[in-house]
C-alpha cells in the first residue's frame, strides 16, 4: 500500500472539530493550542467509526541513534469512535525502521504500527489526557532511538490483533534448536488456541490443526513484517538451500497420504536469531502461520492438488512458488520456562537444586512458592498418604485424597514451569537408610519434616557433604522457625536446633513461642502442625519460609531466625539466633557439645567471684542413643550458694523452680544435666577430693535416672568435662 | 546521564554542566535581567542557579569557570556567590565554589573595575593561598605576580593549568568527562620568543563519555577570529584535531561574524579558512551550534550582535542544529536550552521532558 493509499483508507479530510472520536477532537485542540506538546497537526480524516490525526511529533533524539528515528516523525494515530480500545499509530516515513522491538506486527501493506503500551486500555483512562498520548508517543520514538524501549528481561512477543489463532509453544523451541527427529504436533485448548506438544502427546484424531515445524536458516534480525503469502515468506527465510515451499509441498503429499484433508494446515518457523552475520546464535524466533482453511485448499493454492480429480490425485508440482497462497499468522506465546518464572518473581535464575524432606501443610505450600519462583526442588520426600483434614491446609486437593503426598506434590510441581526433568517424588523413609542414596546425591537438602528425630538423623547420620537447612513451625503455628547450616557444616543442625531452644528460654521476645495450645493431635512432636492453624497464618509462613530458604541458600553462612506472625494485627518479626559452632569433647562414649556463649558465661562468671569459686547447675539436651550431650546454657548459683577461694557449695533456693520453669518454656526439649563450678587463679581444674565427693552425689542421683552425670570444672585456662568414669578437658574459651 | 544549561540571558553567557556524578561546572555567569521589567524575557539566572541547586539538595557548585571578566559573564556573580577573600561576600545563602577557573588576565592585569575587580581580588586571594583555583595560563605570565607575593611558579604549579593539557580537575575515567585547554595560549613565533596571545579569555574543550560513546563541547568563550584560527591552526600543527572536534559548540560572542572573519559581508559572512574547516568539515553529524544571544534580526545592519550575516553562514551548515537562547522554544517565551548526553551522543531536550516534575523543581513565581 502506498502512502497516499494508506491515507485514503482513512477516509477524506475533515475538520478536526468535527471528527466523531472525542479523544481524537481533543488531542487535536491540544496540539493546536498547547505550543509545549512539540507536535503539529497535518489533517483530520473520518471513515467507518475511525477518526483519524496525521500528527507530526517533536522528539528529542540523540546525533547518532540506535535505531534510525528522527527528531520528527509523522504519525497517523486512529482512534476507535466508540473508544473501546487504544488507538492505531502508524509511522507514515518511508524507510522507518521495521525491525525494532515494540512494533505490532500489522496487516499487511500497512505501515509499521508502534506498540504504545502494554497496560489495558481501561485502566489508562483514569490518567488520559491528549498530553499522555502525544507523552507516550514521544517516549516511543525517544526510547526506540536510544535502544532502550525494550527491557532486557522483556520476552519479545510480536502481538498481532487479527491473528488466525494464538498458539502455545515449549519454550525450548525459543531457545534452542528443535531434535528434527523429534515430531511436534498441535492440540486445541480453547477457541483458536491450540499448544505444540510432541506428537506422542497429541490426540489421535479430531486435531484441528495439521502440523509442521521447521528451522529456517539462521539470520541477523526478526521479521518484523507480514509476508502475505507463502511465497513472500520463503522470499524472507530461504538461504543456503533451504527451500520452504519444496518443504510445504512435501508435508502436504505426506498429509494426503495419511488422508489429512480438513485440518488447517499450520507451519512452525523456528528462525535462528544471530548478532552478526555468522555469528552464534542467541535465540529463536517462533512464527506459527496457517498456511491455508484446509490441507485440501493448500493443495489446490500450490497447484499440487485438482479438486476435478479424485481426491489423492497429485498433478505437477513444479513452477508454483505459493504467491497464490495467503497466509495468516499465529500469535505465539512461549511456555513458563523455570528462568521466565523466576524473572517474572524477581529472582535470580541462577538453578538452585535441592532435595526436599517434608510435603505437609507447610511443606507443600512451601515448596509451591518456590518452584513458582523458578527454584522446584528435585526430589520431594514424604511417607505419608494425604488425609481428609491434611486438605485444610495442603497443596494438595480432595480429589488427591490416599495418594502419596511425595509423588502427588512432585507431580502438581512439575507441571507449574515447562521443564525437561520433572522434580521426582519418593516414599523413601529419612529416618532409615531408604532414603541415603538420595540424600548423598543432594546439593542442598531442605527438611520440613516437623520431625526432631529427622532433623537429628539429617545432622549426624545421615550421608552426604549437602548442607541442611531447616523450617518449622512452633506448635501454636504463629511462628517460624528456619535453621540454615554453613556450607563446611561447622554449625551442625542439632547446634543450631539445641541453641535455639536456649534462645526460646532466655529471649523474652521468644516467650510462649513452644508453648502449645490445645490442638487436635495426630501427632506428638513439638512440631507437628495438627493443631488449629489457620491456613491464612501457614500462607504467610509459606512465603516467608521460601523467601528465608532462597536467602539462606544464597549465603554461605550459617543463620537461624524466628519469625513471629501476630495474628491480631498482622505485623511478623524476626528474632535472630545463636549460630556460632559449639566446641566438641570426647568423653568416654559421649560426645560432649558446649555453646560457646555457655563458655563465655561460666568464664565470667568465674572471673566476677574472684578470688572465690562459683558455680551453678548446666542446661542442656541428651541424646541417649547416639551418646550426645549438648550443654548450652547454666542456671547461676541460687543465693543461699556459699562461696570461698578454697570451696563451693551450690545452693538451692528457688533452684528447682527456676529449672522447672526453664524447661517449661522450651517445651522440655531442654533439661538440667549437670554441674560446675570454678577453680581459683593458680589452680588446676584437677578435681579436689571435695569435687571427687560432690560428684559421687551427682553421679548417684542421675545415673538412677539413667542419665550421664556431667560436672564441669572451670578454671584460668581450661574447662574439665567430667563424665563418669573417665575424665577430659577442654580448652577454655576466652 | 550529563546535561549541559544554556540560559537565555540575551547577550549574555551562562552554560551549567551537570556530570554524571552529580558534579556541577558553571561556564561563566552573565545574569542581566531586569527584575523591574516585566517584559524582560531574559532568565532570572540568580534564581534558576538557585533552583537548580536547591533540586539537587547542593550548597556549593563543583567549579565555577569565568571565561574572561566582561560584564556579560560575570553580571551578578558577586552578589550570589561566597566570596573566601572578605566577610562581606560571606551571607548564610550565598553559594560556595568549591574550585574557581579564571584566565591568567584575572590575575596579572590591574584594569578590572566594579565586578570584575572583586572577582579578581578573590582569584588572587585562592591563588596566594594555593586552594581553590585555577589559572588557566603561561605558567611564565604569572612569574612575576607570584613574586611579588613572596611566591614561585613551582610554589603554585598544581594551580597552573597550561594550553594543551587537560585541566586535572575531572578525568574520563572518575566523572565521565575531561576538559581540554585551547586558550589562553602562547604563540611561537620562532625558537626563543613566545608571544603571549588572548590571554584574558578561557576556551575549552569538554569531552564527555556514556557507556563508551563520547560527545565534545566546545565553549567558546568569546574569541575573536584571529584567535580562533590560531587555535585551530596550533592544535592542528600539534596533530590533536580531535581536540577540534565538537558535537555542541557555543558560539564565540553572541553569534558575532567577528569570531568567523574580519568581514560582515552582506548577507552572509564567509569565515576564514581555518574556521570554516572547524565548523564545516570537523563537526559531527547532528551536531549542535549555540548562540547565547538575542533573537536573530531579520534584517538590518546592527553594530552590536547577534549579526544575522553570520548566522546565516551557521544556519546554513549542512548536518548541524543552530540553536538561539533567546529564540528557544520560540522567542516569545524563551526556555533554558537543555542538551542531554547519553549513548547516542547529543540530543535537545524537548519543552514536556520533566512533566510535572518540572514544576516541583524550581521556585514559584511570587503570589500576590
């Protein structure tokens, strides 16, 4: 279409006031009597419910643009008279740029259409003004010239408003080469939408579309015009013997064969998008078009079917280039690839893998907001089967009821983003060997189980050099819990876990965090979530949850943090804890773990009674099985203790409440677990014959109870760790 | 991203430099307005500095450059800037000049009156101290005024900035911009004798780089022709003609065909030969040419510029802009001139490009 006829078609000129678009009268005034808009009017034209500008715009463009745009352009901006929908803006100068980003891709014979705005039209009419469109228009040209109109992390999605149909296609097909022994074929899954899928997965029969991909030679820019028939396309994409009409007159033979006749006949393009000519390719460009109605139809435009002979029959195939066949284009859309949804989150593509212990309430919503996120995890451990009441609170829905909650999670997270390795579900239980050679594989190994004894199997026996991180709920369900090992492992999972309970004990602001309410329990850790939790609380924990996870993976340091959702208000905050490593000491068949904020305790404390010995009781947890002892705390000298350079005697006033009380707060996961005292300056932490009898009493109380007695002897430079009946000492921490 | 001001002050220069950095360079400030005249198109430039300023939350501007001392640069200076030389240029809203840039005359010549003397006593007030400024000359020329002030050339060379070099102030590589010294320079008219030439005038050559792409600006000052061929003419026999090259050039004294040739002509003045290579073959494509100055007459034969003979040999240079002060957006309602710098070289910004936004950053007029 020329110039001339392309303004023809926008009916005569008229006078601007009496164009029918209000929005095109007003803009016109305003361009007229607003000097600062920087745009002239050239002529008003009226046809058919369209009312047309001719509009010279002002641009402030640089000496050497990007892109070739001039600091004036002439528009013609069409404006729909009932105002349903943005106006049409074509740029009228011959030679302006046809393959710059942000172009709808327009019919053909018509000049290139700018791509205004993605937002709405209805949701601008609030801020329209005839400055805003002469602004927006003004900000395309600029940023066109500059370079900058398309964002880099902006997928380019040529729009067509008259297309065929839209078609969803495997975003691998935008990013690499499609396997030419790899067969697509298209389903419908809407009114005119139809997905590429590979041709295993296409229905048998009843397919509307007949379909074949190609890959055209590669080429330096997209295509950014409408070719109009088959033959302007091949004109576009034919090089280096490549030959698309040959090809489309092949797959039609081999669609006659398999007595193809009715379906649209449709062609995928995959177009190497290139830098420079030669050079590596950087993407594909995806074009669908609907070659023709019917495959019959395509036959006859290529002069290889006669619709007087019985169908089958092929005449001549030679001498026809497809000029006789007019094509319609596809809308392409790409699937979500695991990078796009985390582009569209705001996150770091960068893969994040990981095995995941755990598909609860807190798990499965968990895992939800990261494989949205772009981060899915690879494998998805859990033994349980879901159960009616698991639905209140679950990914997972009623209609999943008796399945295994691994596989069933795995399965709803792999069809969020269009990836090749779908995340593996498994029965395998952590709590035996079932699960290691999952566990050894692992990169990272996130555990929301709820399950202490898991934890603890994940943090000392368990295999693999995987770092492990935590996340639970407190039994109330109005807090989260996340603990994060070091990348080298130095602060342990069941360090972080025991000093966290010290935290709990000592931090007012953790008062009540493990204290339960009455729930319904189906089960009996302390954090097991079967109690009346409100979905909308597990919702925010669940974001909060992914969020930390992504944070904590991403820095190689160990962290623990509580987050306390108040469910009055709304308000969450965070309570950071101890993570600095415990030091270790074998003592006979135990391993004894010591918080280094207790060494630092007794050790000042010790110094402040100088040149008298103090002492106190120790707090801390047992695990009888594997002969662990963590102490992480102490209870000072109750004031009726007695104090001299030579002796102690730890009193008791108020002491057994104060221990009650104190394992009360942590749920009982902490306990008293033993003695110390301090030795003077100049003395060793030798044990006296006073310490030999004192311990003799120690040891006959908790060895009853089938407990180690444990008595710790604190002096200048050392710390003895007694465990009855072998002796050790520790370094002493400054 | 860098910007270059130009206000429209009539026959009068101001051109501030915003860097990329946030720093400010003010070449030259001529606020000739009349505040009682409400006709008076010319920029309240008092107010606009202040404004511009106040926008970027600044106290003090990074350097203040005084091409030469005439009237038409330096209208006002004293009354707005802190002046470190005497308590009574030192108010609480006066602002600061953290480096000042003068030519070696504001130094050595004793003829300066009214303005131009209180300037020339406080550039030679931060040249005795050795802070502050400088002097853009022969370090020769100003042997004999440091002596008498108990002062060496060596005391103060890293003052001293010499024709040829770049003013050590700013660099590509720290502020995206460097300044090239033409003028004031000396001339060799055999092997022993240099003459001193046009040293009361400072012209430079601003290179500034955005994401590789550099864009140069030449100011001007307000040289005449002679001095303008000598400059082209030693920068050539030095081999620099890239230090020739401009994409924004303000125009030597309001567009007067003193600064092309010795001739007005009658309808169009013809540059020297020297000066239409400058213009003609060393610009760059879509460059842009400034006269800070009155509206072009139509016809007539002014003695004072702008002439209209030699705008019209600027207008008519194939692939350049001609930009007039005091005619931009339209000579009813002249706007400052505001030149954006970026990957694609040089661009003027268009009248809508701060919206609303433009509003919020300068002082309203006054409410009754």
């Amino acid at each position: 279409m020329t110039l001339e006829e392309v303004l023809a078609a926008h009916g005569p000129v008229v006078a601007p006031e009496s164009l029918v678009a209000e929005k095109a009268r007003r803009v016109a005034v305003a361009i007229r009597e607003i000097a600062a808009l920087e745009a002239i009017l050239v002529d008003a034209r009226e046809r058919d419910g369209t009312s047309a500008l001719v509009v010279d715009v002002e641009a402030s463009i640089g000496q050497k643009p990007r892109n070739d745009i001039r600091s004036r352009e002439r528009l013609l901006v069409a404006f729909d008279a009932a105002d349903r929908s943005w106006p049409a803006v074509y740029a009228l100068r011959a030679g302006f740029p046809t393959t710059v980003p942000h172009l709808n891709v327009a019919a053909p014979g018509l000049p290139p259409s700018l791509c205004l705005s993605v937002q709405p039209y209805a949701e601008v009419q609030r801020d329209w003004s005839p400055a805003y469109y002469i602004r927006l228009m003004r900000h395309w040209l600029e940023a066109t010239a500059r370079g900058d109109l398309h964002r880099p992390d902006q997928p380019v999605e040529p729009f067509l408003l008259e297309a065929a149909g839209t078609l969803i296609v495997p975003h691998r097909l935008v990013e690499e080469p499609a396997n030419t022994s790899y067969r697509w074929a298209a389903r419908q899954v809407g009114e005119k939408l139809y997905q590429v899928v590979p041709e295993n997965e296409a229905p048998k029969s009843g397919a509307d579309l007949a379909f074949m991909s190609q890959i055209a030679p590669p080429r330096e820019h997209v295509i950014a015009t409408v070719p109009q028939n088959i033959a302007a396309l091949a004109a576009l994409v034919n090089a280096d013997g490549f030959d698309l009409v040959r090809s489309i007159k092949e797959q039609v033979r081999a669609w006659q064969a398999a007595r193809l006749w009715n379906p649209i006949p449709t062609l995928l393009l995959q177009v190497p998008v290139t830098r420079t000519a030669g050079g590596p390719v950087e993407r594909y460009e995806v074009r669908a078009f609907a070659l023709a109605p019917s495959v019959v139809e395509l036959g006859v435009r290529l002069g290889i079917i006669d619709r007087t002979v019985p169908a089958g029959a092929l005449i001549g195939t030679e001498g026809n280039d497809g000029s006789g066949a007019a094509l319609e284009v596809f809308n392409v859309h790409a699937t979500l690839s695991r990078e796009t949804a985390a582009i569209f989150n705001g996150e770091s593509p960068a893969t994040l893998s990981y095995v995941a212990i755990g598909a609860g309430a807190l798990g499965s919503q968990l895992l939800m907001n990261l494989t949205r996120g772009g981060a899915p995890p690879s494998d998805v451990l859990d033994k349980d089967r879901l159960l009616p009441h698991n639905v209140a609170r679950h990914l997972l829905l009623s209609d999943a009821l008796g399945a295994l909650k691994a596989e069933a999670v795995a399965h709803t997270l792999s069809s969020v983003v269009d990836d090749a390795l779908p995340v593996r579900g498994s029965v395998a239980d952590v709590l035996t060997s079932a699960a290691d050679a999952v566990l050894s594989e692992a990169q990272l190994i996130l555990d929301m189980s709820a399950s202490v004894a898991v934890a603890r199997r994940l943090a000392v026996d368990a295999p693999g050099a995987a770092r492990r991180i935590s996340l639970f709920l407190n039994p109330a369900g109005s807090d989260l819990v996340l603990l994060a090992e070091d990348v080298a492992r130095t602060a342990r999972l069941d360090h972080l876990e025991v000093q966290y309970y010290w935290s709990v004990s000592n931090e007012p602001a953790l008062r009540g965090h493990l204290k339960a309410d009455d729930g319904i329990r189906y089960g009996g850790g302390c954090r097991d979530v079967s109690g009346r939790i409100r979905q909308t609380t597990l919702a925010v924990h669940a974001g909060n949850g992914a969020a930390a996870f992504r944070r904590a993976a991403s820095d190689p340091a160990a962290s623990a943090f509580v987050w306390q959702l108040d469910e009055l208000t709304g308000t969450v905050a965070r309570a950071q804890l101890e993570t600095r490593p415990m030091r270790a000491a074998s003592v006979a068949q135990w391993t004894v773990f010591m918080s280094t904020a207790l060494l630092d305790e007794v050790a000042s404390r010790r110094a402040g009674k100088l040149p008298n010995e103090t002492g106190g009781v120790l707090i801390g947890a047992l695990d009888m099985q594997r002969q662990i002892a963590y102490l992480v705390g102490s209870v000072p000298a109750p004031s009726d203790s007695r104090e001299w350079p030579t002796g102690y005697i730890r009193g008791s006033s108020g002491l057994r409440k104060a221990v009650t009380e104190l394992c009360a707060r942590v749920g009982g996961n902490l306990q008293y677990v033993g003695e110390w005292h301090s030795h003077p300056d100049g003395a060793t932490t030798e044990p006296s014959e006073d310490d030999a009898i004192a311990y003799a009493w120690l040891a006959e109380a908790l060895i009853a109870e089938g407990r180690p007695p444990i008595m710790l002897i604190v002096g200048a430079h050392d710390v003895r760790c007694i465990i009855h009946p072998a002796q050790g000492a520790l370094a002493l921490v400054a | 991203m860098p910007k270059i001001t130009f206000y429209p002050l009539g026959n009068a220069d101001s051109v501030l430099l915003d860097l990329a950095g946030g720093e400010k360079v003010l070449f030259d400030f001529g606020d000739e307005h009349n505040a009682d005249d409400k006709s008076d198109l010319r920029i309240d430039l008092t107010q606009a500095i202040r404004d511009n300023l106040a926008d970027a939350q600044k106290d003090l501007i990074d350097v203040v450059a005084f091409t030469h001392l005439d009237r038409d640069h330096i209208c006002g200076a004293t009354a707005l800037f802190w002046l470190n030389h005497a308590a009574k240029y030192q108010g609480a809203d006066r602002i600061r000049i953290d480096e000042m840039w003068v030519p070696a005359a504001s130094i050595v010549d004793d003829a300066c009156e009214d303005e131009a003397k209180i300037l020339q006593a406080e550039a030679r007030h931060r040249l005795k101290v050795g802070k502050g400024i400088r002097v853009f000359s022969r370090p020769d020329v100003l042997k004999d005024w440091l002596g008498k002030q108990g002062l060496t050339v060596s005391d103060r060379s890293n003052c001293i900035v010499d024709a040829g070099t770049l003013v050590p102030t700013f660099s590509l590589a720290k502020h995206g911009v460097e300044f090239f010294v033409h003028s004031p320079f000396g001339h060799r008219l055999n092997v022993t004798e240099v003459v001193e030439r046009n040293r009361d005038s400072i012209v430079v050559q601003a290179t500034f780089e955005v994401q590789g792409e550099q864009t140069k600006v030449m100011l001007g000052s307000d040289v005449k022709w002679d001095h303008l061929q000598d400059i082209v003419a030693i920068t050539k026999a030095h081999g620099r003609e890239s230090r020739l090259d401009w994409d924004v050039f303000k125009l030597p004294h309001h567009c007067s065909y003193l600064s092309l040739a010795e001739e007005k002509g009658t309808d169009k003045t013809i540059p020297v030969e020297e000066i239409a290579w400058l213009y003609e073959t060393n610009g760059n494509a879509g460059g842009i040419i400034v006269s800070t100055s009155w509206p072009i007459p139509l016809a007539g034969d002014d003695v004072q510029p702008p002439h209209r003979q030699a705008a019209n040999y600027y207008k008519r240079i194939a692939g350049r802009k001609f930009i007039v002060t005091m005619e931009h957006p339209s000579s009813g309602n002249p706007k400052p001139l505001v030149i954006m710098i970026d990957h694609t070289k040089a661009r003027v910004e268009g009248a809508l490009a701060g919206g609303v936004s433009s509003v919020t950053s300068q002082s309203t007029p006054r409410a009754g």
